[in-house]
C-alpha cells in the first residue's frame, strides 16, 4: 500500500503531452484529448506515474496555446470540459494523475480583458489589468528572453496611446499582479480547474509575475507572496495538488520557490545543461559541483529533471549556468550548430545526440536515478526527430508516431490537415521509429524506458531515497547512491565516448551483496576498494545486499 504520508508527486515520473500532437480521435488533423484517453493503455505500460498537458486553452496559437484567450474552458480542436473530464476519470482508474499548464504571467492580446484594457481610460480600472507606460524605457534591466524574435519588452499600441510590458512575445502583454483584481481573477481561475479534479499545474513562466526598477524583474519578493497565497488556495480544496515552477534561473534563485508554505517543486534547468555539457566534455566535475549545490540548497526530491520539453534547450546568457558550461555544448554537440534560438538550441534529443542511443539511454538512466522528478518528453522514449525549419519550436512539436501506417498513426486526415508534418528524415522515418515497431523489438529504445521505469518502480530508493555522491576515482565516471531505511542502491555512469576502469570506495557496505539491477548479474562484494569498467556512456545500478528485489525489478 502507498505509504499515506508521501505525497504522490514525490519520486514520480512525469510525461509531457503536446495534446495537439499526440493521438487524433476524430480525423480533423489535430490531436485532442480524446486521442489522449486512447492512448492511456500506452502510458500505463510505459511506467509513467502522471502526465503533464500543455495548455488546453482557447488561444490564437501564435506561441502554441501559451497565449490565451480564455482561461476556463477547452479550445475547441482539442473537444470539450467532457472530454477533459473523461481523461480525468480513466486516468485516475489506471493511477495516473493529470497535470495542467497554468499560464500565470500573461495573456493573448485578444483576451477580453486586453480588449477592454486597450478601449479603456488610463488609469480605470480595466486598463489597470496590464502593465502600461508612456514610454518604453522602464525596468531596462529586465532581459529580452525571445530575443530572437523580440527588440524590446515593450510593445506600443496605438489604440491605448500607451506602451505595454511583454517580457515574451509582443501579442502576450503581461499581467498586473500588483492590482489586486488580477490576483484574485487568476486564484479564481485556480479554483476552476481544482472543480475538474486536476492534480497539478505546471506554472509557466513563475519569476516574471511582478516588476520591479533596477532588477531584472524575476522572483521577486511580491511574486513568492502571491505563490503563497496560491498555495494557502490549493490546499483549501483538501486534495494533494502538485504546484509545479518553471523558473529559469540557478538553483540559489528558485530554492526561494520551495520554501515552507509555497511551491511543492521546481525545474532544474541548471542541471540539465550541467548533464549535456559533462556529456560534451566527457568529465563530470563541474556536475559533481552543481549536484553538491542543488541538494545543499534544497535537500531531498524536489526538483524536476527534464531533459527536453516543447522549448528550446535553455542556456541562458550566463545568469543561468557558467559561460565554460555553456560553451562546452555549443562546441561539443555538432548537431546543434545552426539551430540556436533564443537563448537556447532547439533540436529534440535523439537528432541534437545525432542518433547515438548510448548517451541517450545514458543522460535517462541519470534523471531516472537521481533525487527529484523526471520529465520525459513525449517521443523520447522512441528517440523521435525533429523537423528543421519549422515555424520557432515547431520542429520539436511533431506528431507522435505511433504505427508504420499513414501519418504514423496520428490521424486519418489528409496531409494537408496535419497540424505538423510527421518525421520522414533518414534514420527517424516515422515507418521505422514508432511505437508499434518498437514494442516488437526487445532491444529497443522504448522496451529500454519500460524496464528501466518498471525498475524504477520496485527500487524505493531511487524514487524517495537520500542522495549521496560517492568518490570514483575516474573525471569521466559519476558514482553515487540512493539510500532508504531499508534499501541501498549505487549508481556508476560514465560521461565520456571512451571505456573508464575506476576503484569506487565501499566500504560502508562491505561484504554485502552487489548485483545489477536490470539482469541480476552477480558482482564481487562490496569492498573498499571495489573495481569496475564501464564502456563508453555506460552505466550501472547496483541493488546492495536485497537480491529479492532484484528479481522483482528485472521480471
């Protein structure tokens, strides 16, 4: 039985649902909710413990559903709050929980609201609603972050005779949280959406809520207060409800996120790029460090891992990770060149590794085993491509393939209906990268994701347990353990493209029993000075002294 005190998002694995290019149930192209209802068997057997949808929301789709027009019903193409309430319900049956994206910071520019905002007096209470100002120069310490699409963070609009704050795209002007009519609109919108029975919100964009001169305008101390207020709404409904932070910045600048009464986890993009960057240079040190900080910082499984999503892959200018780190993956990913965006690289993992599934299973095998939440983004676990060219993120928002059929099984709609084109590039052609193939082949990708997250499963340890960096001996080889009361499981993985032969020091378990997880392969006893290879991007777990659950782990 699930031990009532542990929160059911603590050790969870989340998989991330682009609902319109997921499954299409009713042929017109686009895939909606009921497409993703279908497709719960999938997710059941993959071994995913929630699913996170981006946003549901009427919205003009200039940035992908993120900018919206209504924030409490369903846009159409995706069907209805039936519909949502339906996947709700079968979800919960196969113990799956259902994650929201709850857009916080801003709205489209057709919103009702920035309609009346616009049409309004200065100074009224609807043109309060948005951020307004008679020149553009205020808060000019505030970064562009779409810079590749974006000057300036303010926009002038001619019907309002007044610039607006847009800290993203210039048709999503910014909330005014510092009126009180705002907050208690969105609380509202909260409230809503807890009434369908979600079990989380992933909370797009958290930092920028409010402003203020002579900051970059990110976390600020009225932005933790209205998250707490946020909290005090969500725990009123009586349900364990995950609040989620996307917020960009070093793990110093979002543990505030986490503090007592306010958000239960957050990103660790930080960590993300330290993966790649270890990845590219084929030495672990600066991760060491940066692992030795995130869980000195805000201790335990608090923090999300992904390693992509439907954005670019984040690096900032410096203010996120160290120039070295960001360096060593533009340099040491040749797949990336060309494919920069805004402050990241926008290509999907398996193309951006250039089809390589050793780092791949690699780079999984460290968020599946580390402390915190993994987020695997949908196709991953296929090793699905992109397609260059695409309109801004679009090349990573590609239907799933799911079947060697038309469309790869996506939809029955004619090409031209297609929301995106499937994958045909050599070596990710949907006939070949599917889920039908897959399934079939036991050495493949996707039969990898499942008996690693139905190991992930049994061992308590990597789901809950303490962390614990251990010494290797090797700069290219990562070793540490996850400990519960009653279970121990070490982790050795190396980081580079050549074999590494290390001494790991295990002493405090010596004599005990070590066998590996995935095939029960029996290993001398533990020692303090105990060897082991690995090849090239390999890795290890090793269950320590419980061969019963190994058994259970590998069946």
């Amino acid at each position: 039985m699930p031990d009532p005190q542990v929160r059911w998002w603590e050790g969870c694995v989340i998989y991330q649902v682009m609902p319109r290019s997921f499954a299409d149930a009713d042929g017109d192209g686009i895939g909606d909710l009921a497409g993703i209802t279908g497709k719960l068997p999938y997710l059941e057997w993959l071994g995913v413990d929630a699913i996170w949808l981006t946003p549901l929301y009427p919205s003009p789709l200039k940035d992908g559903g993120y900018d919206i027009t209504d924030f409490t019903a369903i846009h159409p193409d995706l069907g209805s709050l039936e519909d949502l309430n339906r996947l709700l319900a079968e979800a919960h049956a196969k113990g799956i929980r259902v994650v929201l994206d709850l857009v916080l910071n801003h709205t489209s520019v057709l919103h009702p609201w920035f309609q009346r905002a616009r049409w309004a007096a200065k100074g009224s209470p609807e043109r309060d609603f948005y951020v307004w100002r008679d020149d553009d120069r205020c808060y000019a310490e505030a970064p562009v972050l779409f810079r590749h699409f974006e000057t300036s963070n303010w926009e002038w609009d001619a019907v309002a005779g007044q610039y607006y704050l847009h800290r993203f795209l210039r048709h999503q002007p910014d909330l005014n949280y510092a009126n009180p009519a705002v907050q208690e609109e969105m609380l509202a919108v909260v409230d809503f959406w807890l009434a369908q029975g979600v079990d989380g919100f992933r909370l797009d964009a958290v930092p920028f809520l409010f402003e203020q001169e002579g900051s970059r305008c990110e976390g600020l101390p009225d932005t933790h207060a209205f998250l707490q207020r946020l909290r005090r709404r969500v725990e009123a409904c009586g349900r364990d409800v995950l609040l989620l932070a996307e917020a960009i910045q070093p793990v110093q600048e979002s543990a505030p996120y986490l503090a007592e009464g306010e958000l239960h986890a957050a990103f660790e993009f930080g960590l993300t790029a330290h993966l790649f960057a270890a990845v590219a240079r084929g030495r672990c040190d600066q991760l060491h460090q940066c692992l030795r900080e995130a869980q000195a910082t805000v201790p335990g499984c608090r923090w999300a891992l992904p390693l992509r999503n439907h954005d670019e892959l984040w690096l900032g200018d410096g203010h996120l990770v160290d120039a070295s780190v960001i360096e060593a993956v533009r340099t040491g990913f040749p797949n990336a060149a060309g494919h920069w965006l805004n402050w990241g690289i926008n290509r999907r993992l398996a193309p951006l590794l250039n089809g390589d599934p050793r780092p791949n299973t690699l780079l999984h095998a460290l968020i599946y085993s580390l402390p915190g939440i993994p987020c695997l983004y949908y196709g991953d676990e296929l090793g699905m491509g992109d397609w260059p060219g695409l309109r801004d993120r679009d090349a990573n928002r590609t239907p799933m393939a799911w079947t060697p059929e038309r469309n790869g099984g996506f939809s029955t709609a004619p090409d031209p209906l297609l929301v995106l084109p499937p994958i045909t590039a050599p070596g990710y052609d949907y006939r070949v990268v599917n889920v039908a193939v897959q399934q079939q082949l036991s050495g493949s990708l996707l039969n990898w994701h499942h008996r690693m997250l139905t190991s992930r499963r049994q061992l308590t340890a990597l789901r809950s347990g303490d962390f614990q960096l251990l010494e290797s001996g090797h700069p290219s080889v990562l070793c540490y353990a996850r400990r519960t009361a009653d279970m121990t499981v070490v982790v050795a993985a190396n980081l580079s493209a050549a074999g590494a032969s290390t001494q790991l020091d295990l002493e405090r378990w010596r004599g005990s029993r070590m066998r590996e997880v995935f095939w029960g392969c029996e290993f001398p006893a533990a020692s303090d000075a105990w060897y082991v290879y690995l090849p090239a991007y390999g890795f290890f777990w090793w269950l320590v002294g419980e061969p019963e659950v190994v058994a259970a782990a590998s069946s």
